[in-house]
C-alpha cells in the first residue's frame, strides 16, 4: 500500500555483530543508567511524599471530589436535566428525575430535581466535562479535595448523601464541602425527617 504523504523512508536491516546478538552492551549501559541513578538519589533531595500525612501542593486547575451545590436560599440547583450525564466521557454519572411535590418548594429549586444522582469515582476521569455542560452551576468540582482511598468498591459511588452540600449555609465552604460518611449519614436523617 502506498503512503499517503509520500515521506516514507526506506531502511535497510543491517545484519548485527556478535556482540549485539548477546544483547550484553545494551545490558551493561542499562545497569549503568541505573546504578548511576541509584547513588545520585542518596545526595538528593526525596520525593516521596508521606501521604496522608503530607501532602503535595495541588495545581491551580486540579479538579477534585464532585459536589451538588446549593443556591443562596439552600435549595438544590440540580434539576436532573441530565447534561452532565451526557457529557461524560466516562458514563460516571447516573441520575433519576422526579417531580417536585406541594410543600417541597423549600428543598428544590425548579419542579424537576435529581431523586437520585450518584458519581462513580472508580469511573469518573476528573476532565469537569460536567461542570461545563451544567447550565445551573450545580455540579463542581472542589479543587483541595482528593477521593479518599477506601478498601471496597461499593464505596466509590457516590450519591446524593455524600455530594450535596449541607442545608445550614455556615457550615458550607465557597469552594465546595465534602462530606465524611458520618455527617453524609445525619444529613440523610436530617433531610428524611423534614420531608416527613
């Protein structure tokens, strides 16, 4: 088959020399490269970070943990409208639509909201497709807060307990909240009680 731009270089296969069949040179210059790379390391500074203990400073354009914003008034912005869903390149997000009922003017903001919404972080590749195709800022993603590590995968699905916001606007940060599953937990409680 010809090429389509024509700058194909024909080579020719050199047949190799003794040594080169043993594959010894290319051995001893690879160990070289390391033992010359092992002893520099000992003078060094090390760039091992002790995390949890320590961490590294994040990029100015990290993207983070997801978090289900709130407007001024404490209702959910998300109306379910599913961009955000469609944008991912990873089919991370998943949500299910229900209608708003009399006496939940409080809680949401239009008649349509997220019953639930979960992110799969095991997924989700971290791009902000989302924050992006949202049209009303409900999704963001916090720039100083990584997923934990957790040990099962269950865990990493995040749903509406552990990414919206809490009510009380004083325990809200600007940049975003994540919540630990204990005061994901009492949120739930919280919320299941005013609803009833």
């Amino acid at each position: 088959m010809q090429s389509l731009s024509n700058r194909a270089k024909k080579l020719e296969a050199k047949p190799m020399t003794l040594a080169e069949r043993a594959y010894l040179p290319a051995i001893f210059q690879g160990l070289s490269i390391t033992m010359r790379h092992f002893f520099r390391a000992a003078t060094k500074k090390q760039v091992t970070v002790r995390y949890p203990e320590e961490q590294r400073p994040f990029s100015p354009i990290f993207r983070g943990l997801h978090v289900l914003k709130r407007d001024e008034v404490g209702r959910e912005r998300c109306t379910a409208c599913g961009l955000c869903a469609v944008a991912c390149p990873a089919e991370a997000i998943t949500m299910v639509a229900g209608e708003r009922k009399k006496g939940e003017e409080n809680l949401y903001r239009e008649e349509k909201y997220a019953v639930s919404y979960e992110v799969n972080m095991l997924r989700c590749i971290f791009c902000g497709l989302c924050e992006e195709a949202c049209p009303k800022a409900a999704v963001y993603l916090q720039p100083d807060k990584m997923a934990p590590p957790r040990f099962e995968r269950d865990e990493f699905i995040y749903g509406k307990d552990r990414l919206v916001e809490p009510v009380d606007p004083n325990a809200r940060s600007i940049r975003g909240i994540q919540l630990t599953p204990e005061q994901a937990h009492a949120l739930s409680q919280k919320t299941s009680q005013q609803l009833s």
